[in-house]
C-alpha cells in the first residue's frame, strides 16, 4: 500500500510539473480596452503603450509588466492632446504609438495626434517626455500627403543603426497609404524625401520585421471597426523596398468561430530567441464604436521564410 502510494504521489507531482511548465499567457493579455500596441523592453521590465478606447484619449496608456500576467499601469507626461496640437491639426486623439531604444540608449517615440506624426524623446520608458522638435510642431502635418492620413507611424532600427520611420492610411476605409523614410542620426530629420511604399493590400498599422536579411512589410488591412480588420505581410529586400505580398499574405485574421474579432494593428518582439505579436482584438458590443483587447501570440517562420498563420491560443508563460 505504502508503495502504491509513493508511486501515485510521485505521479501526481510530476503531472504539476509539467502542467506549471505549460501554464499559459492567455488572451486577452490583461482587463480594459486598449489598441495599438508598441513594446519596449528596459532592464528586465516590458512597458506596452496603446491607445486608450474609444477611440483614444488625451492621453496614451502605458503598462508595465515583467510576466504579461500583472501588469502596473502609468501616466506619462507627454504626448498630450493640449501639448500637441497645431495649425494643422485634426479633431482626432492621441493614437498608435511606436516607441524604440536608440543607439545612444534615449527612448524615441513616434505618435499620432490630429492625424499628424508626432516625435518625442526620453531618457527612460516613463519619462519625462519631450518633442524631438525644438519649436514643438509635428513631425508630419496632416497637409503634407493630401491623399494620406498621416497616422500609425512605426519606427525600425535596422542591424546598422540606421533608423526608418512608416506611417499612414486611408480615408473612408479606401486607398490606404504607406509612407517611409529613413531618420538622420537625429532621428527626427528625414534622410530623403518620403515615398509611398503602398502593397496593393496595405491600408494601415505598419510594422517592420528584419530575419535572414528579408524585410517584413507587415500591415493591417479592412476596415478597424468590424471582423474584415486583419494582418498581412510583403516582403522586401530592403527597408524601402519594394515590396511584393504573396499567397501567404494573411497571418492573422477573425476566427471561424468569432471568438477572435478583427485582430489587427500589431507590434512584435524578440523575447530569448522568438519573436511574438502583440495586437488587439475587438470585443463585441452594441455601441456605436469599437472597444478592444490587447493579445499575445507567437509568430513563427516556415523553411521558405514565409510567416505562419498566428495559432491566437495565447502563448506559454515566460521563463
């Protein structure tokens, strides 16, 4: 008896083992509607910073977090609605956020407010922020590109340190835009004169990816407000391309079953090796606007260098 015993104790401890090893990071990664995700990582800390729902605020949302379990939210200085507003500028509220570490270690973030490209800098992830621009005006104005509206900007930081900036889309869920540069060592200034690097696809949300010396154009396309909203991808073989989508193009896009709802407008990282999507989805309501959740998975390569369809199951706890 006393061995039986033994037996099912040692058992039953191992089947926790391996349990507690697959404890999962499921989706939605945390409570409250959020959307637009950029993540940074600094000294063992994630800090994710999105657009506040609906439809932004005066202010963006920044959540620290070791684990993606608990998560400690910020307020931050900067940006501002009243801080940055210009001539130009649109009725709309602070959205979609990119934030990078430089090769100088300050925090550069690229922001969209009034539908203008707006560019900070910081000596740590929660500030004090302040504009790249000594007299405070936007990086891009709503005026510049007519036929572009000037938001959703994504930074890259290529192997050499060299820097680019992407942004754009379109109006009345048409003709979205994507335009690049690459950043003087300022990274403010531009490097050149932008050009519309646009995949026939593409309607907003940029997000560069570098592996094997492949660029990933990657972008949302449909509409932000329902279940046609998903991700794809064209590839390159340089940060300016050109681009070209392929059979593969859509990674990431609303269930069979509608349990997942117009994923879109993603970030990813690099954590020990394998890089993750971070991206939100819609949480379905009857209101006339679109609340949404903030969701973690893996996004794998195939042998061919073509991105996997993202699994939208969440990922195993991080080490």
């Amino acid at each position: 008896m006393m061995k039986r015993f033994f037996v099912f104790a040692i058992t039953m401890l191992l089947c926790e083992c391996v349990w507690a090893q697959k404890q999962m990071i499921s989706n939605p990664i945390t409570g409250g509607y959020f959307a637009d995700p950029t993540i940074i990582k600094d000294k063992g800390r994630y800090f994710i910073y999105a657009t506040i729902d609906p439809w932004g605020a005066n202010e963006l949302a920044v959540l620290e977090t070791t684990d993606f379990v608990k998560f400690i939210r910020h307020h931050i200085n900067w940006p501002t609605k009243q801080a940055c507003t210009s001539k130009s500028s649109l009725d709309e509220m602070i959205w979609a956020p990119s934030v990078v570490k430089g090769k100088n270690n300050k925090f550069y973030m690229y922001v969209a407010i009034g539908g203008e490209v707006w560019g900070g800098v910081s000596n740590t992830p929660l500030g004090p922020w302040k504009n790249l621009k000594k007299d405070n005006s936007p990086m891009v104005k709503s005026t510049d590109y007519p036929k572009v509206h000037n938001i959703d900007p994504d930074c890259f930081i290529d192997a050499d340190g060299s820097a680019y900036l992407y942004w754009g889309s379109g109006y009345h869920w048409i003709n979205g835009h994507c335009m690049a540069v690459q950043l003087k060592s300022d990274m403010v200034s531009f490097d050149g004169k932008p050009k519309d690097i646009s995949t026939p696809h593409f309607f907003e949300g940029a997000h560069m990816v570098k592996r094997s010396g492949t660029y990933y154009l990657m972008f949302s396309e449909g509409r932000a407000i329902d279940a046609s909203y998903q991700v794809g991808y064209a590839k390159g073989n340089s940060p300016l391309g050109p681009f070209k989508e392929n059979e593969h193009r859509v990674i990431l896009s609303t269930s069979a079953d509608s349990t997942v709802i117009g994923p879109g407008h993603h970030t990813s990282f690099l954590n020990k090796g394998q890089r993750y999507i971070l991206y939100h989805r819609i949480f379905p309501q009857k209101e006339s606007f679109v609340l949404r959740q903030l969701c973690l998975d893996s996004l794998k390569f195939d042998a061919n260098g073509d991105i996997i369809k993202v699994s939208t199951k969440g990922v195993e706890k991080f080490n």
